[in-house]
C-alpha cells in the first residue's frame, strides 16, 4: 500500500540531515553511503565510513543537478534513490551486469541509470521505493535523459534475495513503472530500460 504522505526531492547538502537519516535505517546506507559504483573498489576499500559521508556530501554541495533523490515522510527522510547520467557513475560502467546487457554507448550521457535505492526498515513495504522511482524517471526526464536504465534483481530467480542485496531494485519495481527488460546477462538480475 503506498503512503499518500510520501514527497520526493533532489537530494541537497543544506538538507543532509534527511538524507542521513535516509541511509542509516537499514541495508548497506550508512556504510556504503551511495559511493560503489562512484570509485575504484581500492579507493573505496581504503575509506572509511566517515569519509564516504563526507564524500556525499560534498557530491551534494557540488552538484549542478542533483545525482539523488529523498523521500519524506512528515517531514523525515525514509529514502533515497541514485539516478544521473551513466559517466557520472563510473563503476556502472565497469559492472559487468552493464557490460554485457546494454548496447547503449558507454561515454552517452543522456543515458541515465538509477542504480541504488535505500528504504529505512520502518517504512518498507508503504510504497517508498516506487514513489523513488517515479521521481527518479521525472528527475531524468527533466534533466534531458535519452534512455533510463536500471539493473534490478529478479525476486523470481532469487526469492532469498535479502534487503540488502535489494539496492539494485526488483524486476517487479521497474515493470510496475513501464520499464522493458532489454538484456539478461544474469539469470537474477535484468537490464531495463525505459524511453521517456
């Protein structure tokens, strides 16, 4: 059942707090704080919690065009979702999952890709993710977007899927939203794509 209660907007460093509380109620968040597929897996290995924080953050007060959105609910974050162009999220291009199940160019930027959503535990289940998503697709559109993909995880191939293997999204989420799958390189996780 979705919450009528629930607003989206780009994420913003003088509104961290909402993305902080966002990222830290369950799942990888407030560990990984959205950094994966932004660096090297050295670099990221090498930093610590607090400095993938800070990193955001100072994503966030750099950005021209917000790369995340968060979701409120009465006025908290209950979550996030990461969607921008393709080449401003380096490791999508290194993943394997994109190698193989997109014939999109790598270097395009107006393929978009929305590759991480958090919900906070408590709010799981209310409609969250696909307010996120929806969002996520008018945040793309609205920023020129070409082609939105997304790499979600099949709960049909993978019912044991745990929340935190999750992030991706599930191939019902993106359907539900008129995405098509346009690649399979895995049997549990799909390329999907939606044409604004």
């Amino acid at each position: 059942m979705t919450d009528p209660g629930i607003a989206v907007v780009p994420a913003t460093a003088a509104d961290f707090a909402a993305v902080e509380h966002a990222l830290t109620g369950g799942g990888d968040g407030g560990s990984c704080w959205c950094r994966w597929l932004l660096e090297t897996r050295a670099a990221f290995d090498a930093s610590s919690h607090e400095e993938r924080r800070a990193a955001l953050r100072d994503e966030l007060a750099q950005a021209e065009v917000a790369p995340g959105l968060v979701a409120r609910i009465d006025g908290e974050g209950v979550g996030w979702v990461r969607v921008a162009p393709r080449p401003a999220q380096p490791g999508v291009l290194r993943a394997r999952i994109v190698r193989a199940g997109s014939d999109e160019t790598p270097a395009d930027g107006a393929v978009w890709a929305i590759t991480c959503f958090v919900v906070r535990r408590e709010r799981r289940g209310s409609g969250v993710a696909a307010a996120l998503l929806q969002a996520a697709i008018g945040h793309a559109r609205e920023h020129g977007a070409r082609v939105i993909e997304g790499y979600p995880v099949d709960r049909g191939v993978r019912p044991k899927a745990t929340s935190a293997e999750l992030w991706h999204g599930t191939v019902g989420l993106f359907s539900r939203a008129g995405f098509e799958e346009t690649g399979r390189p895995t049997p549990g996780r799909a390329v999907m794509t939606l044409q604004p």
